[in-house]
C-alpha cells in the first residue's frame, strides 16, 4: 500500500496542499482525518511508523478520566466522556464497553468513590457506557476471584472503555486516505520553509527509504509531533523555549491468570498518589502505569527498574498471587506529551491532560498536550485554530459521526481476527491462497495477516507487523521474538527483499524485543 500511495504522492509533488500534518500518531491523524474531511487537500508525514512513539504504549483505555475528576478538572472530564462515547459507535471492532471494579477496603472509600463515579456517569450524559452502582463484598470478589480479599469490604463497578491503541491507528490512516488525504509513514521533514514576509509556506521532506528529498507546499502546517513538538518549533525558530515537559508510563503485562474475570480492576491511589489499573487485552493482562519525570526524548524509551517494581509490588497488594519479573511477558514505557507548567516544581500527574495549541509568529499551529480519547476533538480544535490563523471560511467538523476504517458492529470477540472488522473476509481470502500458516499458536497469528499489513497496512519491517499491525511484542515479547523470521520471509517476499534483508530485520527486532523483557 505504501508504495502505492508513495507514487500517488510523487505524481502530485509540485501541487499546493491545503494543509500538511507533521506527526502520525492520535493527535496528527485526527487531524488529518478533520482537515480532509472538510475538503481540505491533506497530506500527513511522520517519520517512522504510525503510532511508532507514544500512540502505540498507552494503557488501551478509552475514558473521560476518574483521577481528572478527583483533581477537579471537570470540563476536561466532560469532554473526555463525550469523545469516549463517540469512538466507540465509530470504531466499535476497535472500542467496546468495560466494566471494572474499585474494591473498598473501608466502609467510608465505598460511599465516597460511588458518589464520585455517579457524577462521572452524570457528565457522559446520552453516552454514558452504563450506571456505577455499588456492590456487595461478595460480588467484589466474583468479579474479581484473586483480589486480596483481607479487610475487603466492598466494590464500586462503573464502565469505560478499551480500544487498542496502534490498530485505530492504522485504521485512521486508511480513513484518511480513503477520503482523498495521504498518510505516509517514514517520510521525515527536515526543514520548514517560508515565503517572504516570513510565515511557513512548506516543508522539505526526506522518504527514510529511498533518501530522496521533496519540497512541499502547503498554505497550512499544523505541528502535531507530541513528545517531539519542540523539535519542529526550533526548526522555526531556534530560539524557541521548551514547551513540552515528558512524563513516562510504564505498563506490564500478565497472563490471564492472574485476573481471569471479564471486568478490570481499578486502585483508585496507589503510593505515589496516582491510579492503577489492570485490565484484560487480548487475553493478557495489562498492569500499569506510572507517571515518571524524565530529561531525555527518545522513540524507543525504557523502563526504568524503579517503575518496574513498584507496578510489581502494588499489584501484589491487591492480588491474592502477587506478581513477579519472571511473569511478566512485556514491559514497555511511553513518554506522555505534557504542556510544561509555569512553575519548576509541578509534578507531571498535576500536569493538565488538555490540549494546548501555540501559533508562532511564521502561523505555524502546534498542539501539544491531550490524549488518545480526545484525539478527534483535539484534530477539530486544531483545524478550526488553522482555519482562523489563516483567515479561511469557517468550516464544520465531519468526524463526530464518521465511521471509521473497519467499521463493524458487535465483532466476534472470539475470533482472533475481530479487530479487522469488516477487513476480516478479506484477510480470510488472502489466507485460502496459501497464507493459511499459524505464525503463532499462542497468539492465533496467521501469514494472512502479515501479507495483510503489507499490502493494505503500509508495514514496511518486522517491527511495524509485530509491533503495531499484531500486537506481539506488546502481548508476549518472547513469542514475538520466535516468529520474527518467519515474519521477516514473509514480508521479504512480498516487498521483493533478500536474504540480507531478512537478516538485518531479525537482528534489529532482537535488539528492540530485549528492552521489552524483564527475562
């Protein structure tokens, strides 16, 4: 697919975008999707793969937020719900409702965190995913059958939502193009460009695989790069201040076992005043996270020992087996993209969640800040910024009730393929032609999928496939490692790439799948 879109690009390179979008995780694809869906001639760049940085390593949840209520962020709540509300009827093969469980370890926690969920369910209004009710120790304890259960008094149930975070990801892309845009994954820009009275008026971009260089002009840049934001803002003015604080978040990842039950457990503060959830995906079981400070920006960050224990250990206070490093089957870290506070002492969990746009002096628009639920008001807020900085007729959003690539209702969560939605016959047909192979049995992969990801998906390695197409490496680090050269023969097939080839992408997938083991 890439290649088609990468000449479809080529044959148009000396006409004027509309509107160009550095960065192609959530808040850059939201607003492409936004900007070509108003009409605009859209065209989105990101320099490695789609949701290769912070966008692929969140904790899957789609929700308004508890903890933001608590801090009184009530507006940031209410948006949150609503925007919850809207993904799942949009995506629902990607986003579905949840149950999970506050347990009560005192009789004043369970009426105060149930006064609290009611409000929560109140904000969501007409899209609220169901009522909070209270519930009885009893029923803590069959919904959760491995919560520590001394001194447990009762439960709090409430709903939210999950989503797997690089597959809407990819799917957003697919969107985009679908309705005219192109999206292309390892395009880098190297420069912004500007007309004379000094406002961008382009970006020179290089394709990371063939070297070759472009000059693309564009009436609108909207900076969307998350933890990278300041990069592109010194491309504009090397003197610009730092406006992006990163905080890490570290996620562990069990076996079923450990919670088998439907519904995900929530610890409303733990030590570090944060919350932790652990949350079925993909039968596994995703523990985290933390909420770390950190100094240098990196595409591939690592965990850090201390975060990794303290998931450890505060999982161990709330399950009757407590957790230890040889169970864990993947560790990953993102860095969250936070707008720096004014102050030098704020901590980044009292650091606002919402989303902040800047315009610079040259109209470059950046918007740093938000989240993956919000990604669609984040790429209308943005679009509608663009549009007033320019001075362009004012134009209304398309996405609220857009459905996205894939779209299906009530997917078969027991087949292995449901997150293809309406993509899944078509992967059942490239499988009949000989791409039938289990790739792997523990984690009911098929050929078909690989050649999949690479014909419609835009992958281009092995980690694109095992990372971000599948969720391997994030599932089972391991396993993933096992089946990356049967990945990489496949996929060397199909994109015409040798034996060199294979090999070199076996050894950089090791490289990467150590930094996810614990073991």
């Amino acid at each position: 697919m890439r290649d088609k879109i990468y000449q479809q690009f080529k044959a148009q390179v000396d006409t004027e975008y509309d509107v160009v979008i550095i960065g192609g995780g959530a808040t850059g694809l939201g607003a492409a999707l936004e900007a070509v869906t108003r009409g605009y001639k859209t065209l989105l760049v990101e320099q490695n793969d789609f949701a290769k940085s912070t966008s692929s390593k969140s904790t899957k949840l789609v929700h308004g937020g508890v903890r933001y209520l608590a801090q009184g962020d009530v507006a940031l709540v209410r948006e949150a719900s609503i925007e919850r509300g809207l993904l799942i009827k949009n995506a629902p093969h990607l986003a579905h409702n949840m149950s999970f469980v506050i347990p009560a370890y005192s009789w004043f926690d369970g009426i105060f965190y149930t006064i609290g969920l009611k409000m929560y369910d109140w904000m969501a209004g007409r899209l609220s995913l169901g009522r909070s009710i209270h519930i009885s120790r009893k029923e803590t304890i069959k919904r959760l059958p491995t919560i520590n259960e001394q001194k447990l008094s009762a439960g709090v149930l409430y709903h939210d939502g999950q989503f797997d975070d690089s597959r809407l990801a990819v799917n957003l892309m697919q969107t985009i193009c679908e309705h005219g845009g192109i999206a292309l994954n390892y395009m880098k820009v190297v420069s912004l460009q500007k007309n004379v009275l000094g406002k961008v008026s382009g970006v020179k971009v290089q394709d990371v695989e063939s070297g070759e260089t472009f000059n693309i002009r564009a009436k609108g840049i909207i900076n969307a790069t998350g933890v990278f934001t300041d990069d592109v803002l010194q491309m504009d003015d090397p003197n610009e201040p730092r406006s992006i604080v990163a905080s890490q978040g570290v996620h562990l990842v069990l076996d079923r076992s450990f919670m088998p039950g439907k519904d995900a457990l929530m610890i409303p503060k733990t030590s570090d005043g944060r919350v932790l959830f652990a949350v079925p995906w993909h039968n596994k079981l995703v523990v985290g996270t933390t909420d770390t400070l950190v100094e240098g920006i990196s595409l591939d960050p690592v965990a850090l020992e201390k975060e990794i224990q303290f998931i450890l250990d505060t999982a161990g206070q709330y399950l009757v087996k407590a957790p230890q490093r040889s169970d864990v089957r993947s560790v990953w870290a993102g860095l969250r993209p936070l707008a720096a506070p004014t102050g030098n002492n704020a901590k980044t969990k009292e650091i606002s969640r919402n989303h902040k746009i800047m315009v610079t002096p040259s109209n470059l628009v950046s918007i740093l800040g938000g989240k993956w639920t919000t990604y669609r008001r984040m790429g209308e807020d943005v679009v509608n910024k663009l549009e007033e900085v320019h001075q362009w007729k004012r134009t209304q959003t398309a996405t609220k009730h857009l459905p996205i690539h894939g779209f299906k209702e009530n997917p078969d969560e027991n087949n292995p393929l449901y997150f293809y939605g309406a993509d899944m016959p078509s992967i059942q047909t490239i499988a009949n032609e000989g791409y039938n192979e289990t790739i792997s049995e523990s984690l009911h992969i098929i050929a078909a999928q690989v050649i999949w990801a690479v014909r419609n998906e835009m992958a281009r390695n092995v980690e694109d496939v095992l990372a971000r197409r599948t969720r391997a490496l994030f599932l089972d680090a391991h396993e993933a490692v096992k089946v990356a050269p049967k990945v990489a023969a496949l996929m060397a097939k199909e994109l015409g790439k040798d034996e060199q080839w294979q090999q070199a992408e076996i050894q950089s997938f090791n490289t990467l799948a150590k930094t996810y083991m614990l073991n």
